[in-house]
C-alpha cells in the first residue's frame, strides 16, 4: 500500500469547516445577527428633542411700510409654513438634493454607507443623505461627521419618515437649512439675497437658493470667484433640468429662465441709534399684552410697528438740527448732561408715528421717550383747566370757571382753601395782578393754576389726569404743588394725554405695534382709542386756551404754518424743559432732562443756552421743526372745537409791538390793574376780594420748593391781534 496523499486529507479537513453549507448559514447567522443589532439600535435611538439651535428665530420688526427696521436674535432665521412657499420653488430643493424623496424611506443606503466608509477610511467626506436625513441632521443632530452620527442618523430618519409627512419634512429641511449671509431659513435667504419674501420667489430664484446649499459661501454670486460662480451656475442648471426630467417643469419655461443674480449682501439692522429705543418698547408693549419675555426671546415673531419710516428721520433730523449740532458733548462737560426725548402720536388712532429716545440706545441706553423719572412741569396746567371744566367747578366765590375767569396772577400768593400752605413763585418772581385764565394760560402764570387745582380738588384733578392718560407713580401727590407737574411722567404718557385732548376728549392710547405674527398664533394689538373720558366742550375748550399759548404766549417758537395748540413747562431747578403740542393731525411731545453720567438728574441751565433752558425755547424748536416736516411743510386742517361759554371772554390787552423783535421774550412785569377780560357774566373787572390775598399780602412760607416756567413771547411786527371774536366763540384765530 502507499502513503496516503497528506494534501487531499488536508482539503478534506478544510472542507469540515469551510463546507458550502456552512459558509452559507455563516452568512445567513451573520446576517440575521446584524439585523438584530440594527433592530436593537433601531429600538434603543430614539427621536430626541430639537437641538437649542435648530429652533432659535429672529424677531423681525418692521416700519408701518413694511421697511425692515429691525432684526434681532442669534440666529438670523423666521419659520414660514409650506403652504407660503412657492410649488415649484419647493420642487427645485427636491430636484437639487433627492429626487425619489417623495418615494424612498428616508434613507439612501448605497449612499450613506458610501458616505460613511469613506468617513472611516479617511478618503474625505462626502454627501449621499437624503433629504430626510439632512432634516435629522439640522434638527435634531449635530453636523459632526462621524460614523457614530451617521448611524443615528439613518435611524432616525426611518424613524421620522415614519411618523412626518413628507410636507412636513421639507418643510423643516428648508427651514433649518443654511444658505449663507447669516441666513438660516428659506424665509431669511429669501429677504437677504433677493429682498423679497419667501412666497414671492420665483422658480429661477429658488434653484439658485437650493443650489447654495451645497455650498453656501463659496456659491454666493455677489462675493465668487470665477470658478465659484461657473459652479454654482452649473448647479443652477442641474437643478433646472432635474426639475424637466421629473416633470415638474414645462421644458419651454426652463429654456427662457436668466440666471437670477441676487442682490448684493446688506448688513443687518442692529440696534443702534433709534432702532434700540424703539425695539425695546415694541417688546415692553407685547409683554402688556400677555406675551412673556421668554417667548419674545425664543424668536419667530414678524412685528409690524405704527412707526412711519419718514417722520421718524424727520423727528431724528429736527433733534439733530436744534439740539445736537448746538452741543459739544465730547468737549464740554456741562453740554454731555442734556438728554432729548420724544414721542409722536397720531390722535385720530393712537398709532405712535415716531420716537426720539436719546443720542442712540447702544450710547445711553435708557430711553428718553418712556423714562417717568422727570417731571413735566407746566404741561400739566392743560389738566388743571380740563379737570375744572368737565367738573364745571367754581372759584371760592362762586363764579364759574372758563377762560375769561379773573384770577389774581401775584407771585407768591398764597392759595386760599387748602389745608397744605403753598405760595408759588411765578416765573421771574413776576407780579400779573387779575388775569385771565386765558392769559394764565398763554403766560404759564404759577399763582393762578395753584389756586385754580384748590377750587376743582387735588383729588377730582388726579382722576382727570389718570383718566386722559398719566400713570399713577408714588410721587403723584394730591397737594396744591400738583398743579406746576410735580409728578413723574414720560412723553409718551404727555403725548397720549394731549392726544385725547386733541381727539375732543376720547381716550387716545400711544401704540407702537400694529400687528404681531408667530408662525403658530397672532397677538392682538393693544386699542388705541377708548371712550369719552372728558366732555368734548371741556377738551375743545382746553385746545383753545392752548392756541394762545401758540400765537400770543411762551410757546410762539413752535408756530408755523399750521394751526397748533400747545403748552410749554420747565421743572424746579430747570431739570426738564418740555413742549407738548398738537394741530389736527398730529400729536408730540418733546422733552428736555439734565442727567449727569451717574444718572442723577442735573441742572440744564447754562447748557443748550445762557441761562434757563426753558421748554419755550429749544423743545418748541425742536416741535416745529419736527413738524413742519411731518405734515410736509404745514397743514391747513384746522381745529373743529365746540366749547360753549367757557371760552367767551374779551382779549386781554395787547403790549405795543416794536418794529424789530428782540431776541429774548420781554421781562417787563405788568401792573396790577384789574384786567377787563372777564364775561359780564361770570365775574367783573374789579381787583378780586379780599379774602383772594391781595399783591401787598406778605406770602406765607411753603415747604414745597417752586416751580418755574416761560416768560411771555417778544413783541412782533405784526398788528395787534384783536383776539378771539366774542360774538362767536369758537372762532380760532388765523395761523400765522
């Protein structure tokens, strides 16, 4: 016998353990196996929460116009429903990305796992997800490329196939999608390279936007190389004709498409100068309406203002013009105090129409326009005298008040009737004798308003205040000091409360929003109109006391070619100097606030001008600048007042007029005769009573400091104005 052959035994063995049937229920072990571990992961990644990133929006605000003003938030993006984005434009993302997406499962094995082999050997990543998978990826993943993220995101991409639409998956794709310029978002990408939004894009357009996606910088026409634009045009066609091969596409409409070149890239609005101010009182008005801060932050909201676009510049450029260019702030120390703020209202609406709320909200960032820390002064004698009409109340001696009432105008006079002493200064310690309330008015006279809030009641004038529209702060006191403003108050608050007035006394609410979308809810704006708070006799009455204080008293700087009424006011120690005025369209109030780097509140004197920066001055400078422009160059609506009796009264007597007016308004004190203006039917020319504390009556001391306001205007060349017609009461005097 010979040797077994040693190398056929071998194969044999190999056979027992390598055998077809082995080898094949290897296969189906090792198969079965994996399939059980894809099963255990399938069941064991589950869909998490989004990522912090994938849900931050922008807050978009925007002019009456629709002008953007105002972008805010870390990530520029807005989240728009599919139903708001073009078919096709929807179609060209599909085209560009993945084709069969209406079809597959959410997941492109072959191209996945070429994707991830090619990660894990280090021969360069690559694409091959689908859009599903790229969905996963921006919401719920992280864009790290390893093999660790690829694997979650294959299952979870089955898994939200599974429970989305496909809508709502292409939805969120173009959503969270970033397409460059600080875009993220198919809305965003819209606005920043065609200015337009995102339901307004063209098929063209919208290749071109899902063309950027892979590779948003490099794509971008405005910034490319040649080789970049070559590129991204190539893409663009690509798109264009996968559009045509899957039918989506007429061939004829492709064939005339130009390539849509985008804008060039602008930078986003930020939040200096104005736009801060106005930002943050947007916000504080929707959070009065119920939305918290926390939602306000977390983004989403399209917010469209009652700012008009032109009569804000025209706001900022009258600021500019009278106050800014008249200060040195970085050279003089004095100057950097002065702090300028307003507020302008439509009455007819109560739409804030523009806002002034400093020298810019990233310089000083408390906002001027609604800060209540300064007190308005003399601006709010126009309640006093409202409060005493609509309540038709009495002077001590029983005659009824209206604008031919005498009262003693002595300075330092002590009221009588009142259990709190107060003996105010007039203005320049200026003795007027009997005056008019008509005159009272147009002087700002001190002793006459102190008397008057005793007659009416500091609490009845409280309600009056509260009810056109002043905030009940702590330091709203009900004394005698009341009547010279010694409360807190913005110029929003002085604007709504003289835009009642100016709306015959229906309530008028200053409102910045004039609507505010989420992509999920709407908020309601805040109404900007009410009720009758006051009788329209009482506030048309008021409105004609303040033409005077236009045309003949301390705010004649504010006059132009347009019918005004208004009230200027200087605080104690002239920390703020205001002028609150109104014609028939337009509401403002401008104020004037000393404030040192601290934030104490300062002197203003010896800042914008020698001596008292009194609000007849540069806060009416700034009013009629503000506008004249805003009612594009004058207006001539004229006032519709119906006041009754309480506005009968024979003018005061008029100064003799020079040829040549003097800078300054006039100092002279006048006598103390009786003044003849009174209605025959109410009071007589006589010196008031005795028991009114008569010129020679030494003043008592008052424990609350005075509080001071303008002299009369200089004389004008102009004739002598007879004053309003007492056979026609409602009879307004001309503008000049």
């Amino acid at each position: 016998m010979g040797r077994p052959d040693k190398s056929k035994a071998k194969k044999r063995g190999l056979r027992r353990f390598f055998s077809w049937k082995k080898l094949l229920g290897t296969f189906f072990v090792c198969c079965l196996l994996a399939m059980g571990a894809l099963y255990v992961v399938y069941v064991m990644v589950p869909v998490p929460t989004a990522n912090a990133e994938a849900t931050m929006q922008s807050n978009i605000y925007k002019y009456s116009n629709g002008k953007i003003l105002a972008r805010t938030g870390k990530i520029n993006r807005e989240i728009v429903g599919l139903e708001k984005i073009p078919a096709q434009v929807q179609k060209a993302f599909v085209a560009a990305e993945n084709k069969s997406f209406y079809k597959d499962n959410g997941v492109d094995i072959k191209g996945t796992t070429r994707a991830a082999w090619s990660t894990v050997t280090g021969k360069g990543k690559q694409g091959g997800s689908t859009i599903t998978q790229q969905y996963v990826k921006n919401f719920y993943l992280s864009q790290d490329q390893t093999a660790t993220r690829k694997l979650k995101e294959m299952v979870i991409a089955i898994k939200v196939d599974r429970q989305m639409s496909k809508s709502d998956i292409l939805a969120g794709y173009m959503n969270t999608s970033y397409y460059g310029r600080s875009a993220y978002g198919i809305q965003a990408a819209a606005r920043s390279y065609y200015g337009v939004d995102a339901t307004r894009l063209t098929t063209a357009q919208g290749a071109y936007l899902a063309s950027l996606l892979q590779a948003p910088n490099q794509y971008d026409w405005t910034s490319a190389s040649a080789t970049g634009r070559k590129l991204v045009e190539e893409r663009w066609n690509y798109v264009l004709d996968n559009m045509v091969g899957e039918g989506w596409l007429p061939a004829d409409e492709r064939a005339a498409m130009k390539f849509p070149v985008p804008h060039k890239p602008k930078p986003a609005p930020g939040m200096e100068g104005q736009t801060g101010y106005i930002v943050e009182a947007a916000n504080q008005e929707l959070m009065r309406q119920g939305i918290s801060e926390e939602d306000i932050k977390a983004g989403g909201w399209t917010i469209i203002l009652n700012i008009d676009e032109k009569r804000q510049k025209d706001l900022v450029k009258a600021v500019d013009r009278q106050l800014e260019a008249k200060l040195d702030r970085k050279g003089d120390k004095k100057d950097a105090t002065v702090q300028a703020g307003a507020t302008s209202v439509d009455p007819k609406t109560g739409a804030v129409v523009a806002m002034y709320g400093g020298v810019g909200a990233t310089e000083h960032w408390m906002s001027n326009a609604t800060r209540r820390d300064y007190q308005p002064a003399s601006t709010f004698k126009p309640i006093v005298l409202a409060s005493a009409l609509d309540n038709r109340t009495v002077t001590q001696d029983g005659r009824q008040i209206g604008l031919g009432t005498v009262y003693d105008g002595t300075s330092k006079r002590k009221v009588v009737g009142s259990d709190i002493p107060f003996s105010p200064e007039n203005e320049d310690n200026r003795s007027y004798g009997p005056v008019t309330v008509q005159k009272a008015t147009n002087s700002s006279i001190n002793s006459v308003y102190a008397q008057m809030i005793v007659d009416v009641g500091a609490a009845k004038t409280k309600k009056t205040a509260l009810d056109l529209g002043m905030k009940d702060g702590a330091d709203f006191g009900q004394t005698p000091a009341m009547s010279l403003g010694t409360m807190g108050a913005s110029t929003m608050d002085m604007a709504g409360v003289y835009a009642t007035l100016d709306n015959h006394g229906k309530k008028v609410t200053p409102t910045l929003v004039k609507a505010a979308a989420h992509r999920d809810r709407t908020v309601a704006p805040a109404k900007g109109t009410g009720e009758q708070v006051i009788s329209r006799e009482a506030a048309d009455t008021v409105t004609k006391a303040m033409t005077g204080v236009v045309q003949n008293g301390s705010g004649f700087r504010a006059a132009g070619d347009y019918e005004a009424a208004g009230k200027t006011g200087t605080s104690e120690n002239n920390r703020s100097a205001w002028f609150v005025g109104y014609t028939p369209e337009l509401v403002t109030a401008v104020g004037l606030f000393g404030e040192d780097t601290k934030g104490n509140q300062v002197t203003l004197t010896d800042t914008i001008n020698p001596g008292r920066a009194n609000g007849g001055r540069t806060p009416a400078q700034i009013w009629g600048d503000y506008t004249t422009g805003a009612l594009d160059g004058g207006s001539d609506a004229s006032f519709d007042l119906e006041t009754g009796d309480s506005a009968t009264f024979a003018p005061d007597p008029t100064p003799s007029r020079s040829t040549e007016a003097p800078e300054e308004p006039t100092e002279t004190p006048t006598t103390t005769s009786p003044d003849p203006t009174a209605p025959p039917t109410t009071t007589s020319t006589t010196p008031p009573e005795p028991t009114r504390d008569p010129v020679t009556t030494p003043p008592e001391p008052t424990s609350e400091p005075p509080v001071t306001d303008e002299p009369s205007p200089p004389p004008s060349i102009e004739p002598p104005d007879p004053g309003p017609d007492p056979e026609n009461a409602d009879t307004v005097r001309p503008r000049r």
